[in-house]
C-alpha cells in the first residue's frame, strides 16, 4: 500500500531531517521506503503516515512511530537515494 509519509531524524553526517516520501509496503510491524537521506542501519527514525485525502485526510490528522533501520538497500550512483526498511519500535498513535 501506497501512503504518503513524513520521515524524521538525523543523516549519517549529525543532521536533523524531514523528507516527504510514499511507502512502497506499510504494515502494522514496519514499513519500507525510498528516501533520499543517507542514514546508518540502526539508525531510529519516526515516521508519520498522512491519511490520503480522500479518507478525510489532514482532518483526520497524522499517525506516528518510531522505528529502526533494519535493512538499507543503495540505489548505485549517482542518486544518493536508499530503500530502507523501518521496524516500528512503537504502535502507530494518532496526533490529531
């Protein structure tokens, strides 16, 4: 499932980031995703789901976890571009 999606966290040089992204595969245990910031495995990260707008959307507000990088998959030069596999290390809870 397809959902937009809100990552934060620190890149593998000591900076705080945010980057919306889509999940390719989302599930109630993780998620996977392509982002464009460079983060170790390991690394934690929270990410927010942004309910499509025809469930009611932004109105419904943001579920939101951490998670672990458990899994990162390069994409070659020259795009700095990583797939990465998050295991929520938390339920997803509402932020309305």
């Amino acid at each position: 499932m397809n959902l937009p999606l809100v990552v934060h966290g620190t890149d593998m040089h000591g900076k705080d980031f945010e980057e919306m992204t889509t999940s390719i595969n989302i599930s109630s245990v993780g998620v996977f995703l392509l982002l464009h910031h460079n983060v170790s495995e390991s690394s934690e990260l929270v990410v927010s789901v942004i309910p499509p707008l025809e469930s009611g959307g932004p109105l419904l507000g943001r579920f939101t976890a951490r998670g672990r990088v458990l899994r990162r998959e390069a994409l070659g030069s020259p795009s700095k571009s990583i797939y990465l596999a998050i295991q929520f290390t938390e339920k997803l809870h509402l932020n309305s």
